[in-house]
C-alpha cells in the first residue's frame, strides 16, 4: 500500500486514510497481543509460587517423616502401625 501511495496515481488520500487505518490496527493488534503474554507470564508466576508452596510443603513433611525414622532407629522403638493397618504392639529395645 505504502508502493501504490509512492507510485501516485488514483486517489491517494484515500489510499493514505486506509494505510492510517491498517496500521492502527496493527498497533491494536500488537498491544492486545502483548497484553495477552502479560497475562500468561503473570499466571505462569502464579502457579509457579504455588508449586513452590506444595513443594516446600512436601520437602517438610518428608523431613519430619526421615526425622521420625531416624528417631525409631535410635531408640529401637517401632510404631503401632504398620502399613496392612493391624496394629501391633510397640516394641522396646533395652
């Protein structure tokens, strides 16, 4: 469009109005787009800090279960529940 303004010929104000207007809709286009990815990226960080979160959470949880075992190695006891969910009876060793 910008060749055909360039050439002259034909009525080149009006061919100038709709090149106005077709880069004002890229300009729409570009910033919409952009405002798309701001979105995205801000809901990526979103879900990223959560898994965070969730992962830290587990991180503890298997530290105080390693500390718990460690615990029952030390002192020799050994727990009333059992992974067939019969309770047994705690066993002590002097």
């Amino acid at each position: 469009m910008k060749a055909e303004i360039k050439q002259g010929g034909g009525n080149i104000e009006a061919k100038e109005a709709e090149l106005a207007q077709v880069e004002q809709k890229a300009v729409s286009a570009t910033a919409s787009q952009m405002n798309t990815l701001a979105d995205a990226n801000q809901t990526i960080e979103e879900a990223t800090n959560k898994t965070d979160i969730s992962d830290t959470k587990a991180e503890n949880k298997a530290d105080k279960n390693d500390k718990a075992e460690q615990d029952e190695k030390e002192t020799g006891k050994v727990s009333g529940d059992t992974a067939d969910g019969v309770g047994n009876e705690a066993v002590t060793y002097h």
